[in-house]
C-alpha cells in the first residue's frame, strides 16, 4: 500500500471526522439524558426551533440519520445542505478572509482610479 505523501486540509478533515464518529454518536446518546440548556424549554416548557440542534448534529456526526432528523429536522437539514454546497464547491468555507487585499484585486482597482 501507498500512501500519499502529503494530505489536503479536506483530507485530513474528513479523516478527523470519522475517526471520532463512534464518540460523537456516544456524546449525543449521552445527551439525551442531560437536562436542557434551553432557557425557554426550561421556563415555559416549550421547545424552540433549535431544540435538539446540538444532539441532531452529534447524531450526524455519528453517522445516525434517522436519529438526527428525531432529534432536530431543521438543524439536520440545514447541515445535510451546507455540506452539500461545500461539497460542490459552493460554499467555500477555506477562502482567505481578507482576499480584498490579493494582488488582482489591488490592480484592478489600480486601473479603476
Ligand atoms: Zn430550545
């Protein structure tokens, strides 16, 4: 077997995230017999739309689908298209933050003024 010399930053994400799946999937059934943290659950009794959003997560993480959509659907959902848009290169959460300072973008507003 060969092995790459050297792994992208995706690679070795991706690597990170199923390697700790089991304890992800550990810390969200875990979850489920903690108190909640919601202050309106806690006071009214009622959940709000992001309640279970931490344990659908860990659910997903923990390769648990079905779980996680029992637990939040919004906050599946909203994950689930993230990833896809980050998989198809839409979301590019890599990009530098100050990409107004690369050197195209300091020409062409060289040749704007
Ligand atoms: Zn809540």
């Amino acid at each position: 077997m060969v092995l790459k010399e050297s792994f992208s930053k995706i690679e070795w994400g991706l690597a990170g995230l199923v390697l700790t799946s089991p304890l992800a999937l550990r810390f969200a059934q875990y979850l489920e017999h903690q108190p909640t943290l919601c202050p309106l659950q806690r006071f009214a009794g009622v959940p709000c739309p992001s309640c279970g959003g931490t344990r659908a997560a860990f659910y997903l993480w923990g390769a648990d689908p079905i779980q996680a959509l029992k637990s939040n659907a919004g906050v599946t959902l909203l994950i689930v298209t993230l990833a896809g848009l980050f998989a198809a290169g839409k979301l590019n959460v890599f990009a530098e933050s100050n990409a107004h300072f690369s050197d195209t973008h300091l020409a062409s507003r060289r040749v704007a003024r």
